[in-house]
C-alpha cells in the first residue's frame, strides 16, 4: 500500500513536460508545496537527473537540492576566484542509477578493492561504506525506498572498484521497477513543447 500511495502522489501532482536536447524534462508540483525537476534521456529513458526544491517555514522558496546526477556547482565560487573551493583531490559521491540498479560513484578513492567494506543496515535504513585505512567513511539513505516503505535487502548490494572510483550497486525491487515503468508510460503521454515554447504554469 505504501508503494501504491507514491504513485498517487506523483500521478496526482501537477506537471510540466519540456523536450530539450536530447533530454526529457519533467518539472512537478506537490500538493504540500514541494517541487521536483527530473531529466531522462529521450533515447535510453534513462534518468539522468533529478533534483528537490522545498519551501521553508516563512513560504522562502529554497535551493534546489540534487538526488541523482552530477551536483550543482555554486556560480558564486566560479565567479570568484578567491572563495575557498573544495580540493580536487576530495572525494566526490554521485549517484547515476541505471535501469535496474541504485547506482553511485564516488570518484578519488586510490585505494584497493579490498580495503573497501560496503554493508546494508537495515535499522538504520542506510548503506554505509568504510575503509579499512580510516580514510573513507560514507553513510547514506535511498530516498525511494523511504518513500515507499520499502525494506533494505543485503543480498542486493554489491561493489567494484576502478579508475579510482568506487561503485556501488543496489539492485532495484521489482516493485520500484514496476512503479518506474508505469510513471515512464505517464510521463510519456504529456505533451511535451520545445524549449522556448512553453508555458510553465508556475503558481
């Protein structure tokens, strides 16, 4: 039931398509005041992005904060050379899912494979990584199993390592799976302008 009632939410959350180079955009108005903003890939259906934008207590609209796909980078620390920028060198975590995995990255991580220990643990309904050389420690929820009350499974978990990055895997129930096939098949049948042709509807 839990399942059945996010797909309600999003079916009945208001929403406006646009196609734009090569992507499929989705913008999503919540009934609580939240927004949503996805992007999937026009031929693959992959989804490349998505983003939360939530209003504060005071009605404020905030910052969008990113879910899946490359973080945003803050224009005010690229027009200012002076502001102090994160090393290069840091560790970055990305998540890029893929049809049926959770998927995430994270890129700097010069260490071998086996000094590496991913677990599922379910009290805390979280994944947690850590290494054996106290270099690295990652702790981090999946969203859409929150939302869907769905529970965290061991077995589904699974890691490699190269280039430098770490990837993590979690394989996607088949509820998850069903859900994102029926909200495909939605987000399909709206009809989509062109960039420079639509109408926002923002309120």
């Amino acid at each position: 039931m839990a399942v059945q009632s996010w797909i309600d939410i999003v079916k009945s959350s208001k929403k406006t398509a646009l196609i734009h180079d090569g992507k499929r955009k989705i913008h999503y108005h919540f009934k609580d005041g939240k927004e949503m903003a996805e992007e999937y890939d026009l031929k693959t259906d992959e989804l490349i992005v998505r983003k939360w934008r939530h209003k504060s207590t005071l009605g404020v609209q905030g910052c969008w904060q990113v879910e899946v796909g490359e973080p945003l980078v803050s224009t005010t620390a690229s027009l200012d050379s002076d502001v102090i920028k994160e090393n290069c060198c840091n560790p970055v975590f990305v998540r890029k899912d893929t049809k049926i995995n959770f998927q995430w990255r994270i890129r700097n991580l010069p260490y071998p494979k086996d000094v590496f220990s991913v677990l599922v643990e379910p009290p805390e309904r979280c994944i947690i990584i850590k290494t054996s050389n106290k270099k690295y420690y990652k702790k981090f929820s999946i969203p859409d199993l929150d939302r869907s009350q769905l529970p965290l499974d061991s077995s589904a978990l699974s890691f490699t390592h190269a280039n430098n990055t770490l990837i993590v895997s979690y394989k996607k129930p088949k509820e998850i799976l069903t859900f994102e096939q029926e909200l495909l098949k939605e987000l399909k049948k709206l009809k989509g302008t062109a960039e420079g042709d639509v109408d926002c509807k923002t309120q």
